[in-house]
C-alpha cells in the first residue's frame, strides 16, 4: 500500500483497535487489507491491542465503578496509545532503524498509566468510594441479646444476613421508607442486585412504602403492593411453612399449588408437605400483637 495509506489510518488506528469506533462495512475491509499488508502498522496495532486488553479488563473489574470514573480511565490509556503513535510514527519519519519497535521510554509511561488505572480499580472498591448505597437503617431494637449484636443507627448493606435472637424484636426503615419489623428467633437476608429480602425464619411486619419483592420459601414469589401492610411467617419444618396476612391493601403470590391474590383480610398459607397454597379469612391471632412491645419501647 502507498504511504498516504498510513498516514489515514493512523488518526484511526487507535479508536479502531481500543474499540470506540466502528467503521462502516466497506472502510473495514479497507482497513483489514491495509494491516495485512502493511508490517508496520500492523505491528503498530498489535501493541495498541494491549492497551486494549488492558483497558477491558479496567471496564469489566467492577461493574459498579461510576461511569465518569471509566471516562477517566479510558482517556488515560488513550492518551498513552496515542504516544506510542506518535513514537512510532516519528520513528519512521525519521528513518531510525528499529522503527517498528517502541523506545522503552515510551512502553514504561504505557505501562505505568495502565498499571495505574488497573491499581485504581482494585483498590477503589476496597476504600468503598462507590460501595452500594445502605438497603436500610436500625430505627430501634427491642431485647439485650439483640443490642449486642446491631446498634440503633446502624446501616444495613445488601445482601446482609440478620440474625434475631428470641424475645428480641428489630425495627429497620427500609431505603424506600418502609418499615419493617422482625420478631426472633428469627432470620432476615436483606434484598440486593443478586434477589430480594428473604425471611428464612420467623415472623415480620411490613408497612410497604412502595411494591415490594420479597421471598418466603416455599413460596416462588411474593410481591406486595405499594401501601400494603402485611405480616410474614416462615417456619421450614412446621405444617405451615409460610403464612402471609394481609391487613390492608393486597399481596399478589405463586406457589406450586397455583398463584393468586390476596386482599385486605385474607391469608394465603403454604402446607409444608404437599407446598400447596391456600387463601382464607385472617384470624386474630394472626395479626402482629408483639408489636406492641416494640411500640411501648420507642
């Protein structure tokens, strides 16, 4: 290919190679035929390609790394690419033999700029700069046992596991401002990108700010409308291995036996053996009493 040839495609050899530009149809086969016949710029690209790679592994290290900080990054090791370039291209210029390989000058800014952003990655999810936001705050916690083990105050992450010890009662506010309360023993995995809150045991009391997915094994699903009050049982080795009361607004469920809605003063409870639901008027008993201790205690 002539010389005019590399001189179009350098301007684009490193958007091409990193990946930020995609040339149409036509101008690719172009392109491609070039460095398959050109020694020089396809050496030139081979070596861009390792900031590529690089650059990638920086992008995909953690999917929760804020998208001005991925801008930075990206203009670092473009702005490194584009002086191995230049290197090259004065290299050639200026008829240097041993053009086509970069001055280790060159290769040590190209490496500690990557090498930088990678140490910039790793370390700013350690440091929790751009850790998830809380899924919820300790409003109050009722029983000695359970004040040892979480604070009024104290954020609760995603995904985090809870433990409720008995006669111990914990009051959080959820991040969309609902409420909710679990009575031990009990156990309660907050919600997080991987699924929703989960009580694995025990009973609760949930003021739903807004539509809430939850999930009450052996149930499938459970989504409680937005307003809704509802309270929860979970109890793996009883008869009932779940039971959810409605007490105002409405829950909508799926279990193996079928799937449903349940309204303001009704209760869809689980068999433990058979994993069949059924939906029936609420009893007293059914309604959360205990609270009243929690309430008594703020």
């Amino acid at each position: 290919m002539a010389a005019m040839d590399c001189e179009k495609l350098r301007p684009m050899l490193v958007d091409y190679v990193v990946g930020e530009w995609s040339p149409p149809a036509d101008e690719l086969e172009s392109i491609e035929k070039h460095l398959a016949e050109c020694e020089e710029c396809r050496a030139a690209a081979e070596e861009l390609r390792g900031t590529g790679r690089a650059l990638e592994a920086v992008k995909t290290f953690d999917t929760r790394m804020r998208e001005d900080v991925r801008k930075s990054i990206t203009s670092r090791a473009r702005v490194e690419a584009q002086l191995v370039r230049a290197t090259r291209e004065h290299q050639r210029i200026a008829g240097e033999p041993g053009a086509r390989r970069v001055p280790l000058a060159a290769w040590l800014v190209l490496a500690a700029g990557t090498a930088g952003a990678l140490a910039l990655a790793t370390l700013l999810p350690g440091m929790k700069v751009f850790s998830p936001k809380p899924v919820g705050e300790v409003v109050s916690c009722l029983g000695d046992a359970l004040k040892t083990e979480i604070s009024k105050g104290e954020k609760l992450d995603a995904g985090q596991e809870i433990k409720v010890p008995g006669k111990c009662i914990l009051c959080v506010q959820l991040a969309d401002g609902g409420l909710l309360d679990v009575a031990g023993p009990a156990k309660l995995q907050m919600s997080s990108t991987q699924g929703p809150m989960r009580l694995k045991q025990g009973r609760a009391y949930l003021a739903a700010r807004s539509s809430t997915n939850l999930a009450l094994s052996p149930l499938k699903r459970l989504e409680v409308s937005a307003g809704s009050r509802v309270c929860l049982t979970a109890d793996p080795v009883s008869e009932v291995a779940a039971r959810v009361t409605v007490l105002s607004g409405s829950a909508t469920y799926s279990a193996s036996g079928g799937k449903g809605r349940v309204e303001a003063g009704k209760t869809v409870e689980v068999d433990g053996r058979s994993r069949n639901a059924i939906v029936r008027p609420l009893k007293e008993t059914e309604r959360p009493h205990w609270r009243k201790q929690l309430e008594i205690s703020r």
